[in-house]
C-alpha cells in the first residue's frame, strides 16, 4: 500500500504537466502506474525515456538557428527540477533519459547529418546533471553511417508501410499524430520550388516514413530499457503506454522548443511561438554571441 501511494504521488507529479487531447482521472494511467511501481519497490532510481531533442526545424521562419538556445535549456531546467521532485518523494532518485532521434529521420524533414551531429553535441553540454543520460542511434549500431542506421532501423523495427496506413485508418489518435506530422513538414519545406499540390503529396509521404521511423526508434528504446516510464513530446491518450508531456507553454499543443522561439514576457511567463510572431512582440537577446529568444516589450 505505500509503494502504491508513493508511485501515485509521483504520478501526480507528472500530471500537471500531462500533454493530451482528453481529461483523464489518475486512475487511467495504469501503465504508468505500474512501471512506477516497479522501481518504487525495488527502491531503484525511477527511469524515464523521453525521445525528442532532434534537431533545429530547417525553417528559419521558426527557429533562431541551428543550435539548442534557451527553449532547450529552460525545457531540460524543468525536467531536471521535476527530477529534483521526484527524488525529495523517492530518495533513489529519478534519471531522465534523453533519447535523440535527429539522424532517425533527418533525411526526411530535409535536415543534413551535419546540422544534427552540431546540436546534439551543443544539447550533451547542457544535459550535465545527475538526472540526465543520452541515448541516440550510435549506442545502437556504432560507427556505422548515418545512411546505414536508417536502413538498419528500418528493416530491424519498423512496422511496414502497409501497417502504419492501416492503423492511421482506425485509430484516430494515429491519425492525428500523422497529421501533425504531415503540418510540420509541409511548414519545414520553404525550399520546395514545385506546386503547393506536389509538397502536400511529398509531405503526406514522408510523413508515413517518419511514423514509420518513429515507431522503430520507440521499439529500440523500449528493447533496451524494457522497464522504463515512457515518455513522449507528442500528445498522448489517458491510458496509452506513453505518457504525453508538455515541456514548455505552448498555444499549439504540438509546439517544442526545437521547432519554435522562446519568448520571455515581461511579467516573468515564458512561450514558445513561431520566430516570425515572437520578433513581433519584442527584441532578439544573443548569449555566447548567437540568438537566443525574445524579450517582449
């Protein structure tokens, strides 16, 4: 009865933060719960998977530029102080475990290898505390290419072409992540030079390889911490085995830091807004000599 009191504390915790489509009593996440529990009666460290932190969008009408700025570093200051609350409930501790899926699908929302190599070595500086681990395709298949991973991760665990139609068709919150999917790439693509006809389509494509890719990025992660509370930045069902959450505020519900801009208003709230409606609120603040977010008038 304790440890079942202690992992709904910390359940509580999280839900706060819960991004969602739908009101859920505490009750419904069961599969949280239960992996909570886990750790809570071995009286072991709580272990969190959290894909996401993949790279920069390529659209500079989003982002300030290339590198982790001050939407990254705000987003990991709160996962390390839920981290931080988490462990003043349970004295092991808990790890939240970063896993970066930039070179997973680079290729498909039209980002070099290059760019993504640069921020993920900018984001491990900023991931310095105890709370932190990282994960990303080269613990998987070493030095191998980046080419040769995508073609590994996808004849390994992903779910066929075929199957991700399928279940877009009946699952209506497929559906909707595909969408969004779909929205980002059609918005990530300013260099396209064909018809607003012919990006859909390419988009709506490419969509379903990064779905694809997804799912085959979320089976390598659960294969290798098979025990782990799964964390996703994409809204999430009450009940599902991932648990949605929201890092920053948002007024889109899909907003991360790395497709937006980090405003700081003057009554001390911080948002993520696309760069061209940030810019409008304010003036650019640089740290370390790059861009960093906004500070509205």
């Amino acid at each position: 009865m304790l440890t079942t009191t202690l992992a709904e504390d910390v359940l509580d915790l999280l839900l706060p933060h819960r991004r969602g489509t739908d009101d859920a009593p505490r009750s419904a996440f069961t599969p949280q719960l239960d992996r909570i529990r886990g750790f809570v009666d071995a009286d072991e460290p709580i272990v969190f998977t959290l894909p996401g932190f993949p790279c920069k969008s390529p659209n500079p009408a989003k982002v300030l530029g290339r590198l982790p700025d001050a939407g990254e570093r705000l987003a990991l200051q709160f996962l390390d102080t839920l981290c931080t609350r988490i462990t003043e409930l349970h004295p092991p501790g808990a790890w939240m475990l970063i896993c970066s899926d930039g070179h997973v699908f680079g290729d498909l929302i039209g980002v070099p290898d290059d760019h993504i190599d640069a921020y993920s070595a900018e984001l491990r500086t900023l991931v310095t505390t105890e709370h932190f681990g990282t994960f990303d395709l080269r613990d998987v298949f070493g030095d191998a290419s980046c080419d040769e991973k995508r073609v590994r991760i996808e004849a390994e665990y992903a779910p066929t072409v075929d199957e991700v139609r399928a279940e877009v068709k009946r699952d209506e919150d497929a559906l909707r992540l595909y969408r969004g999917i779909t929205r980002f790439l059609f918005e990530d693509s300013a260099d396209f030079d064909g018809s607003r006809s012919a990006l859909q389509r390419r988009c709506r494509d490419r969509a379903y390889g990064v779905v694809r890719r997804s799912a085959a990025w979320a089976r390598v992660v659960e294969h290798h911490y098979p025990d782990a509370v799964r964390l996703s930045i994409h809204p999430q069902p009450a009940g599902s085995p991932k648990f949605g959450i929201r890092l920053l505020d948002a007024p889109d519900i899909w907003t991360t830091p790395w497709h937006s801009c980090l405003v700081q208003h003057a009554d001390g709230r911080t948002e993520l807004l696309p760069l061209t409606q940030a810019e409008l609120l304010g003036t650019v603040v640089h740290r370390d000599g790059r861009p960093d977010y906004v500070l509205a008038r």
